[in-house]
C-alpha cells in the first residue's frame, strides 16, 4: 500500500464549468500540500453526457453498441485535458489519460462492461515524478480494441477500481453532497450525515434508492477492502467513510431510510401452483435482462398461485408483454399491472442483533394509515412496497420512529 496515496473521482456537478474545474484544481493542490499523492479520475462536464446520448439518438433510433460507446465516452475526454491544464496553470505537473491510453481492459460488453486488469505501469512512474495523473471514469477497452462504457456511474467504479489497482490509502468521491444521510435531505429536513457506514450497509443503501454511489463500486471496495470516502466538493468536511465493518458500527440500530420512485408491480394470477413454476415465469423475464425485485407468491386452496414481482419502471411494460404471452402457456388468469408504488427499506447491520425492528417499523405505517403491499427482508434491511403517494411519509415516519434525526 502506497500509504499517502489517494484516489480522487469528481462527478460531472463538480465540473460544471470552468469555474468549477479550477475549484477541483484547487482541491487537489490542498491535497498535495498536505502530503498527499492524488491520482484524479473524472465524469464528463455536467450535461455533456446526455447531450451526447441526445445526438446519438437522433442519428439511429437504436444507436449501434459500439459506436455509441465511442461517442459518450468523449465526454470524459474533455474533462480530463481542462483538469489537467487547470493543475498546470497552478504550475503542478500533470498528465491527462484516457482509459485506453493506460490499457484499461474490460469484457466485450458495450454499455455495461466490467472491468479486467489496470497497467498501472505508467501511473507509477508519474508518481515517481510528482506528476498528478488525471484520468477519464467510465470507461475502459476490449480486446477488440474498442471503446466500452461502464454503464451509469460508472466512473465510481473506475475509481475504486484504479485505488485497488494502485494500492491506494483511500479512494474519495467528491460530488454535490456532503456525505452519505440517513435519507433523503430533499425529502426530509431532519435527514443528518453518516458519519461511517460498513460496505454492507452502503450495498443496500445503493441498491435501495440511495443515488449517491455506484453499487458496482461498493461491491469492488467490499471485495477489495478499500475504503470509500464521500465529499462535497463544494464544501469542506469529513464527510461519510465506508470501509469494513466493526464493532462499533453495530452500535446504531438503523443507520439510513430509502425509497424510490420508479417502480412498478406486477401480478399473473391463477398459475398452477408446481415445481418449477416461480422458474418459468421468471426466465423469460431475466433472459431480455430485466432486473426483478420484490417477490411474493400466494397460493390458493384450489392449487394455483397469484405470482407477484416488481421491476423499474421502464422495464414494466415489456416485462407485462411477456407475462401475457406466458399465461396461456402456463394456464394462467389474467396479468395485472400497477405502476404507480415505491419501495421503502430501513437499513443497519445493528438489526442483526436486535428482535422487534419489522415490528416497530410496521406500527409506525399502521399509525399514519400507510398500506404495506409487499415485503421483503435480508439479515440487515427491511422493505415494504406502498403506494407511490404514500412513499414520503412513510420514509419520515420511519425516520422518526426510528430516531435517525
């Protein structure tokens, strides 16, 4: 481990404009002139990403993989080579890298690739030097030699990736927010910072509507053991670490409250209740890669089975297509669909200690007459499916009963 050796990813809100690429220079040089070495990884200028899938759309309704992999992954490029003019400015030395230049080499996947291997080669001999390498996120090469992206946020992932890769102390995510909070402070006023989170908590909370870290990325650092910090590049603070878990993290009961809001339900009614049933309802639905989530299967004096499941959003309506191809196939009744509901999750690993959580948390709901459609639970969170009206009380609900404020 390079023990004062630090990755830095800035989002595309910190580098906004101009105005705002200076103000990132100027916290790397605050980080070398405490001692620190700074490996910088960037997200493209705010907006530049989506004007880029915009134009992308306009060309081809269905834009080509590969080559839309090319055009927004340009985005990145831009950011790195006014970074990188901005330290030199400040008289530092620094060098702007894309991802192909440094051989960042990912699977076949156009869109969603995961990374293989880092030449970290060239990274080292910078460092040598005291040179500031600033280096394109979300993205990597094939082996074809083509570009590919790393999907949507992806650059959380490069960084941590690059951390691991470099042996760093810390990989640090600046972005518009201060830390991690217990929920949503657009939500709820009351929401505070987290201090400190374990991966596992960061998992679910990224899995479960939290927008602030790449859930690919807390995975990588979870395997890896490598600490996360994030940081408000606006403002100066600690901010939230999230690093492995230990005794004292058990020590809150519930550390954060989501919700999300792009969900929908959907039910097929009357399947017959046999082995293997739950499987073929869901495969076809797996296999054009829709993400399922919440399920419950009731079953029915008469031997069949109401099998209800939820997915985002933009995957419902596809998702009800086939469940209407599937019925007749299977016996089935009809095929309902409901988008207008929200998931809500508490989360804390203190809950793996405690009894009574589903029962404090299911009380609170009754006593502000919210619904609870569906359940699911894990050794360290739990969430209920609600209408969609009803998801910002019951999160404030929650937030109090549980006193996260």
């Amino acid at each position: 481990m390079i023990s004062n050796l630090v990755i830095q990813k800035f989002g595309g809100t910190s580098l906004a404009n101009i105005e705002r690429i200076q103000a990132v220079a100027n916290l790397i040089e605050q980080s070398v002139l405490n001692g620190k070495e700074v490996v910088a990884v960037v997200s493209a200028m705010a907006g530049e990403t989506q004007r880029l899938i915009d134009l992308a759309k306009e060309v081809q309704s269905e834009p080509d993989p590969r080559e839309y992999d090319a055009l927004i992954s340009s985005g990145e490029q831009v950011s790195v080579a006014l970074l990188a003019m901005a330290l030199k400015e400040k008289n530092f030395l620094s060098k702007s890298y894309t991802a192909f230049q440094l051989g960042l080499k990912t699977d076949q996947i156009h869109g969603k690739a995961r990374i293989n291997s880092i030449d970290t080669s060239v990274l080292h001999e910078d460092l040598k030097k005291g040179i500031v390498p600033v280096i394109t996120g979300f993205q990597g090469i094939n082996e074809s030699g083509d570009i590919t992206t790393l999907g949507r946020g992806g650059s959380d992932t490069s960084a941590v990736a690059l951390a691991v890769a470099l042996e760093a102390n810390e990989c640090q995510i600046f972005t518009d927010v201060d830390g991690v909070y217990t929920t949503d402070p657009r939500v709820y006023e009351k929401a505070k910072k987290i201090d400190k989170l374990s991966f596992e908590e960061m998992l679910e909370l990224s899995s479960l509507g939290a927008k602030v870290l790449q859930i690919r990325a807390v995975e990588f650092a979870s395997k890896f053991n490598m600490p996360i910090r994030v940081l408000s590049s606006f403002n100066k603070g600690e901010g939230t670490l999230i690093d492995k878990e230990d005794e004292n993290l058990e020590d809150a009961l519930i550390s954060g409250v989501t919700h999300t809001k792009n969900d929908s339900k959907l039910i097929i009614r009357q399947v017959p209740d046999v082995p293997g049933i739950a499987a073929k309802i869901l495969s076809p639905i797996s296999n054009v890669g829709i993400e399922v989530d919440v399920i419950v299967q009731n079953v029915a004096e008469d031997k069949t089975t109401d099998f209800t499941f939820t997915v985002k959003d933009e995957d419902a309506d596809k998702a009800a297509k086939i469940l209407n191809d599937l019925s007749g196939e299977l016996g089935g009744g009809s095929v309902e669909l409901a988008k207008e509901i929200s998931k809500v999750s508490v989360v804390g690993v203190g809950m793996k200690s405690h009894a009574g959580v589903a029962t404090k948390m299911f009380s609170a709901l009754a006593d502000k007459n919210i619904n609870i459609d569906m359940i699911s639970t894990s050794e360290i969170k739990i969430s209920v499916v609600v209408s969609r009206e009803s998801a910002e009380d019951a999160v404030k609900a929650l937030h109090d009963v549980f006193e996260l404020g």
